[in-house]
C-alpha cells in the first residue's frame, strides 16, 4: 500500500484538556449517542504513553466507547509488542485506504470511523461526532454461553460490516527493551480479540455466537460496531 507512517505525533492535548459532558448513563442513552474512540498505539513507540493515559481518561466519560489496539509494525526496533496482532494493525491500514489520505501513525485516535488526531484536537472531534445524526439501533447482550446482537428494521443503502471486539479493562506492561525501555504502561479497554461478525444491508436482523468463540477468558466485555463498508463511519455501536 502506498501509506505514510510517521511516529512522531505531536501530543498537543494533556489528559486534564478534555472536557466532556458528565451524563447519567440514563441521560446518556436518551439524549446522547455514544462515539468510538479507537487508540491506535505501540509498546515500542515513546510518544504512545501519553495517549494510553489519555485513552484511561476518556473512557471514564459515560458517553465514549473507547478502545485500544496495539499494532505491531514497529516490532523491529527493539521490543515485540506483547499485545498487537497483524489484523489490528491491518484495520489501521484500512482506515487510511477508506479516508484516503494514506495516514498512518501513533500514536493515532480514530473518532467514530472517520476523522483522526495524535490527541491533538480529539475533543474537538468527539464533540462533533456527538453532535451527528442518530445511530443505527443496535443492540448488544452477552450471557454466561451466547452473544447476540439485534439491529432495528430500517433502509440502508449498500454494506455495513457488523465487528465484535472483546475487551481487557486494563493491562499492565513492563517493557525492556526498544524505545520505552525500562518503563510499565497501562493499557486501557484493550482489544484481545476482533471479529467481522456479519454483513448488513438494512432491514431487521439478528445475530448470536457462542460466547467462547468470540471473548476469550480475560475478557470482561464486549462492544458490537456496525460500519459503513468495512472500516467506513460508524453506524450503530453498542456494548455489553
């Protein structure tokens, strides 16, 4: 892929900056949407710390889903990511080729499938995708044995891919090597395991899994994110 990589983001915006509404989870759901914040980051990458502690701050808001996968395209300069998989470092590329401006880095904050930051100006998008039509209707609910997920009858024009994501609240990392040597960072709603779950093209449908396949044992949730095409904007987002 013809994509730009480029480590050094400049991390414009403290943990303290952001300000977000406080809400109600019942005020939340009724009056507003939730938005997706997905990290993009590096156990090898110095500018990531800051945005992993950013990451922690976020997801206290009631209002954001915030995840974070690791990726592993800077494996080689020193230390090998102990959580990143190639397909979360795919879906980065992913982005970058649906957005169209090739722009790929950490550590990078992607704001409901669509606009991106280094942290930056990331409470300025969150605001801006909270302020964004309603979502597709979906619903997500995890038993002791099944997932389900249920999207309400509505037209749609073309495909939306349907993810499910399993989530580690928290994990802590010492690393030893590379450019964070030395160092323990905590990684905040970590995603362990990221599955295309089905296609939709509108109208009502509904969905399960055994919920062994999709949450391995260190997980303790799970978000369902319908999107535009497969890494488009973010119709519907739903965790459980």
């Amino acid at each position: 892929m013809n994509q730009t990589i480029s480590r050094r983001a400049a991390l414009g915006l403290g943990a303290s900056a952001v300000m977000l509404p406080c809400l109600s989870k019942t005020t939340m759901a009724a009056t507003t949407p939730l938005v997706l914040v997905e990290l993009f980051t590096s156990q090898g990458c110095s500018s990531c710390p800051p945005a992993d502690k950013l990451a922690g701050e976020l997801s206290r808001s009631p209002n954001l889903v915030v995840v974070s996968f690791n990726v592993d395209y800077w494996d080689y300069l020193g230390w090998r990511d102990t959580l990143a998989k190639p397909e979360y470092s795919q879906r980065q590329y992913d982005y970058a080729k649906t957005r169209g401006d090739g722009q790929v880095y950490t550590p990078q904050m992607i704001i409901n499938g669509a606009e991106h930051a280094s942290t930056g100006n990331v409470a300025t998008l969150i605001a801006k995708a909270a302020s964004n039509t309603p979502q597709v209707s979906l619903a997500l609910t995890v038993t002791a044995h099944e997932i389900r997920a249920e999207i309400a009858d509505q037209p749609f024009d073309g495909d939306a891919t349907l993810w499910l994501m399993a989530i580690v609240p928290e994990i802590e990392q010492k690393i030893d090597r590379g450019e964070n040597a030395g160092t323990r960072i905590t990684y905040h709603n970590v995603v362990r395991n990221l599955v295309p779950a089905a296609m939709w093209k509108g109208g009502a449908y509904k969905g399960s899994w055994m919920k062994d396949a999709v949450m391995p044992g260190e997980c303790k949730s799970c978000i369902a994110v319908l999107q535009r095409g497969r890494t488009g904007e973010v119709l519907g987002l739903a965790r459980a």
